[in-house]
C-alpha cells in the first residue's frame, strides 16, 4: 500500500494522481547506460581476446567490465528508485505529496488553506510535458516541486477541486 492510500482521512478520495516526469530519469539513463555498455564491451572485449575461456591476462578486463555493468545497473536503479518514490495526489480534501524513500518529505495541505498553484513550465518542459509546480498555502511558505508531469493537469485538478467540489477520478 503506498503512502497515500495509507494516510487518507475517513471521507477522503483520491481524484487525480500525477508522478514524476520521466525526464527525471535522463541522466541516470545517459551515465548508467554508458557504464552498461562500456562494461559489457569490457566483458566481450576479454572473452574475445582470450579465445572463448578467460585467462590469467583477461581478468582484470573482466573484472573491470564487471565493476562497471554493476555500477551502471546501480545508478540506473537509483533513477528509476527516485522516480518511484514520489507521489502527487489531489483528493476531494487535500493535495498530497511525497518525496523520498529513507528520509521522507510530505506536504499535506488543505484545498480550503490552499493559496496559490503556479507553474513554471520551460520550453524543453513544454516541449515533453513536464514543469516546476509551487503550491502556497495562507500564511506558509511555497512548496516547489521540479520536472512533475502535466503540471498544468495538476493545477486544473486543485483548482477544480476548490471552484466547484469534487470531479471524476483521473491519472496522468
């Protein structure tokens, strides 16, 4: 069960659940990617040069292709763990988010405390879908978010949630 369907109040209904977008992903994809590829050249490079069986002389060449597919495959885990890990709802009472997995940051604000959502979109973000979205609370500090998915999606669903109540159930 995740967070927010843990932490729903009695009357409380999740209408719209939005992520991170999968830009997050870029250079984690790019860099771990590149250590995949270089590790598994490493890896064929010693078996090839060995004759089909690894020797004495191949092993360091396959010990560093090994060390690299393992770092490579790591820090594309550590993209795809940081993607997971977020999660965006606007329910018919509130508008949840959390980040994190071993340290936790939850932002939980009344749609009747809510002040302001605005967002920020560049042309690359509105190019792929993704923008900054700041939710104000009365009297609280802006709480900005990076690189969510259809951030102006996002903004429709509170705004729509505090205008005229509760709307049919979506995910982006």
């Amino acid at each position: 069960m995740n967070y927010i369907q843990k932490t729903l109040i009695p009357g409380e209904a999740v209408l719209y659940r939005t992520h991170l977008h999968w830009v997050v992903l870029f250079w984690h994809a790019l860099i771990g990617g590149l250590l995949l590829l270089l590790g598994l050249a490493l890896l064929i490079g010693a078996v090839v040069a060995s004759g089909g069986a690894l020797s004495a002389g191949s092993g360091g060449a396959a010990a560093g292709g090994g060390t690299l597919l393992v770092i490579g495959a790591v820090i594309l885990g550590m993209g795809i763990l940081k993607r997971n890990a977020t999660e965006i709802a606007v329910t018919n009472k509130r508008v949840l988010i959390k980040t994190g997995i071993l340290a936790r940051k939850t932002i939980e604000i009344f749609l009747s405390k809510i002040e302001s959502v605005a967002v920020d979109e560049s042309l690359m973000g509105r190019t792929l879908g993704f923008g900054t979205v700041t939710v104000r609370g009365t009297g609280g500090t802006p709480e900005r978010f990076d690189r969510i998915a259809n951030p102006l999606e996002f903004r429709r669903q509170v705004q729509g949630q505090i205008e005229d109540g509760p709307t049919q159930t979506r995910t982006a």
